[in-house]
C-alpha cells in the first residue's frame, strides 16, 4: 500500500522537474537568439555617412586599379614595340660584320686600278677588268643595301665624312669635298665607315 502512494508522487516531482529545465532551456535560447538578432542588426547598420564615404573609397580604388591597368598596358605596347624594333635591327643589320670584312678587299681592288699607269695593252685590260670587278663588286653589296658614299664635289656631311685634310682648291666651293681618299659605306642607312676626303677651303 505504501509503494503504490510513493509512485505517482515521484513521477510528479520528475515531472516538475523536467518542465522546469524545459522552460530554462527556452529562455536561455530565446535570449542567445536576441543577443544574436542584435549583434547582426548592429553589424549591419550604416550611417548615410559611413555608406557616402565607403563609396567614395571604393571609387578611389577602382581609380587607382583602372591607373594600374592603363600603366601596366602601357608598358607592354612599349614593350612589344621596342622587341619588334630590336627584331628589325637584327634583321637589317645582321651583315654588318660580313660586309666590313669585304671592304678591306674592295680597297685593295681601287688601290691596284690607281697604280696600274701606262696605255700598252696589258695594262688597259687590267684597269677595264679591275673596273669591272669593283663595279660587281658594289652591285652586289647594293643588293644588300650596302651603299657607297662616294662625295666628290658634294658639300661636306660630318656624319658620313672624315676630313683628313683641309685645303685651298682653285675654283672649288668652300666646304665641298675635292678628293676621296677612302671610299664610305651604309648598310641600310646606318654608318659601316666615313669616307676619308679633302675640303676644300677658303682663301686667306
């Protein structure tokens, strides 16, 4: 008799006791989700201030990005243009070793037409094949845009002359070239050798 009245109050304290923590567990989340739900808001909330001043941020880094861009695009067309001409010299100038070789020989080919002096017959076939050889010669360098700078009454250009004497020529302008010891050479416009001449100069 007595174990039967002690069960139904033991299973009524449980009860309380399960309804308690229930409700305890429910207020202590009810209150987290709050804190929660107010920390985002707070995160989130921006002053029309804040937000003016965050776009006016963010104009200035897309400023500075589209700067870096414009730079960095700069510097490749530089770039790019810069190979092609280095390209383009390699190309025109790659004879240029070659071809200063070749003009010691040219020389040595005018020097023996201007000591072969005399009109017997030997020496006329000499000079007309010497003359021609010179001639082929300078053709076939032409064909490689190898020019001669040959400037015999032409006014004198420092740049592609070298004066190795000055002198009073009668009848001759001041300033103008009246000998050609060595002849000059171009490849493709740029300097291989000056052409070794004399001035002509005014009278005292």
């Amino acid at each position: 008799m007595s174990n039967e009245q002690e069960t139904p109050a033991s299973q009524t304290d449980v009860e309380v006791e399960t309804q308690a923590q229930t409700e305890q567990e429910a207020a202590i989340n009810e209150e987290t989700t709050e804190t929660v739900t107010d920390t985002e808001i707070g995160e989130h909330e921006y002053t029309l201030d804040e937000l003016k001043q965050e776009l006016v941020e963010a104009k200035q880094k897309i400023h500075e990005n589209w700067d870096k861009a414009v730079r960095i695009q700069a510097e490749m067309e530089n770039l790019k243009r810069r190979t092609q001409k280095d390209l383009e010299d390699a190309h025109k100038f790659a004879l240029t070793g070659f071809a200063k070789e070749l003009l010691p020989v040219l020389d040595s080919l005018a020097l023996g037409l201007q000591a072969a002096t005399g009109d017997n017959d030997e020496v006329k076939k000499f000079r007309e094949g010497s003359e021609l050889t010179i001639k082929l010669f300078e053709a076939a360098l032409a064909k490689y845009n190898v020019v001669t700078i040959d400037p015999v009454g032409e006014p004198f250009n420092a740049e592609h002359h070298q004066a190795m004497v000055m002198q009073v020529v009668e009848g001759a302008v001041p300033n103008t070239v009246v000998t050609v010891f060595q002849k000059g050479y171009l490849l493709n416009g740029r300097l291989l050798r000056p052409a070794m001449v004399v001035v002509a100069k005014a009278a005292d």
